[in-house]
C-alpha cells in the first residue's frame, strides 16, 4: 500500500509541474495580448477564488473557514498579501517581460529564499547539504539569465530585459515569504484547502479594492471585452493553476514525501523548455539547458 501511495504522490507532482508549466504560458500569452499582466493577474484571481470556495463548500460544507481563529486568519491573510498579490504581480509582469520560461526558471529561487527566511525567522537550521543546495541553485540559474542569447527581443532596450529578470527575482521573493508566513498559519492541523482559500480571498479583496480606489476597473472589463481569446486563455490557466495544480500538489504533499514532492514540482521550468520552443520559438541554447538542469539539481539537494 504504502509504494502505491507513493506512486500516486510521485505522479501527482509531476502532474502539477506540468500543469503549471501550460499554465504559465497561457497567462503570459493572455497578458501580452491584453497588454496588461496586472489585467491577468486580477482577473484571475477573481476567477479562482470563486471555484476555490466552490470546491471548500463541496468537500468541507462551507464556502469558507470563516470560524477559524485569528492567528490562522492574520498568518493565512498575510500570506495572500505577500505570496499572492504582490509576489505574483511580479511574476506576472516577468511573464510578460522575458516569457515563461526564464519567469518560472526565476522561481526556482523561492526555495532557496524560503529556506533562508525559515533560517532567520523560525530558526531552522542549515546544513551543509542545503547551503550547497542553495550556491547551486543561484549559481544555475545566473548562468541561465547571463546567457546574452536570452537577450532576444531586448537589443534595443537590454533595461526591459533587466527589469524584467527583477520582477521574476521578485515573484520568487514573494512566493518564498507566502510559504513561510503560510507555514506559521497552517498549525494545528488546519485543512490545507481553507489556508488556500484565506490566502487567495485576502489576495484578491487587496488587488480589487487597490484597482476600484485606482478606477482602472471599467478599462480592465474593456480590455477583456475586445480580448475574449485572452479572457478564455486566462480561464484555462486558472483552472490548470490555482486549482487543479493547486490540488494536485497538495494529493501529492499527502502521499509522498515532502522532498521528494518538492523536488518533482519544481520541473516546470525543465518542461518549459519545449513548451517555449513549441509557443514562443525561443531555441534554448546548451547553456540555457545545462543551467536549468543545474538549477534543478540544486532545488532538489535542499529537500532530499
């Protein structure tokens, strides 16, 4: 029983680092045709948030866990703020900037900065084994984003390029402080599925009442109205992201070790590298491919 526990877990988080790997590439080809990641980024929290409370009413009878205490509310909020509308923000303008594939490639990093902060504020220690996770995992993907092969596009203007490489850094920054503030808010056993749904309300009450005080709603609803292609490109990415890649992460977090789970979700950027040849015709070059792998070799030292 327990090898095909394992087997389900394995397979589950192949299926996320896939699923967020089509996902990522819907949303960036989704903002470049609206010309407005944060046009993206609202619209699909909106959407998931509604099918996340959907599926917490079906499997846990409520919409939300409204009676949940403060500390699992004010971790599990702050963890939306951080992880969810400001760390994606980022993500998704680096989605825009430099394609999906060196945005996600970028994220590579939120392991290594969550390891750091759980070092700093929780008091984890490091070992040898994870600070050499750690220096090969920066030095990878430096390699990778150093290429000037990647700097296609950018010829004219190598600051986009630039700004572009921050916002991921920043996307990766965002996505390490939600895990650890998520941390301190999923104690006491507290269902993983509620935590999720805290996070993504919190995230999208800040980003929606920030563009209704701003008054860029009616022009983001415009936008969408003469993009319908992006609006049904946003709705499968959300499906593919937030909510099936969400819960095929968490099947595999149950049924596998966290290592092992963890290491297996973070080969979206291996399989984006087909993906973005397929899409975007970007050939990676040996480099771009042999420091990806590398990336990935390191992010996998930091948990097995």
């Amino acid at each position: 029983m327990e090898s095909n526990l394992l087997f389900t877990g394995e397979l589950a988080a192949l299926g996320t680092a896939i699923l967020f790997s089509f996902g990522s590439t819907l949303f960036t080809l989704a903002g470049r045709e609206l010309g407005s990641s944060a046009v993206v980024n609202r619209t699909r929290l909106l959407l998931a948030v509604i099918l996340l409370m959907a599926l917490h009413w079906l499997t846990l009878g409520t919409l939300g866990p409204f009676g949940a205490d403060a500390s699992h509310w004010f971790w599990l909020a702050l963890s939306g703020l951080i992880g969810l509308a400001l760390g994606d923000a980022f993500l998704f303008q680096a989605f825009v900037m430099i394609g999906p594939r060196l945005s996600m490639l970028m994220m590579a990093l939120a392991p290594v900065i969550a390891t750091v902060l759980a070092w700093i504020f929780l008091g984890e220690v490091l070992n040898a084994q994870e600070l050499a996770g750690i220096a090969i995992t920066v030095a990878g993907v430096f390699w990778v984003v150093s290429d000037r092969s990647n700097h296609n596009g950018h010829e004219a203007n190598p600051r986009a390029y630039l700004l572009g490489i921050l916002f991921g850094l920043g996307g990766a920054a965002g996505q390490a402080g939600g895990m650890v503030t998520a941390k301190l808010g999923l104690t006491g056993d507290f269902p993983a599925l509620s935590g999720n749904v805290i996070r993504m309300l919190t995230a999208t009450l800040i980003v929606w009442v920030f563009t209704l005080v701003r008054g860029q709603a009616a022009a983001g609803f415009l936008r969408l109205r003469a993009h319908p292609r992006a609006m049904v490109k946003i709705s499968i990415a959300t499906l593919t992201g937030p909510v099936f890649g969400v819960w095929l992460s968490l099947i595999a977090v149950q049924n596998a070790p966290v290592g092992i789970a963890s290491t297996l979700m973070s080969l979206t950027p291996v399989f984006l590298i087909p993906i973005a040849y397929a899409v975007f015709r970007e050939k990676p070059t040996l480099r771009a491919v042999l420091g990806t792998v590398v990336a990935f070799a390191g992010t996998a030292l930091l948990f097995l």
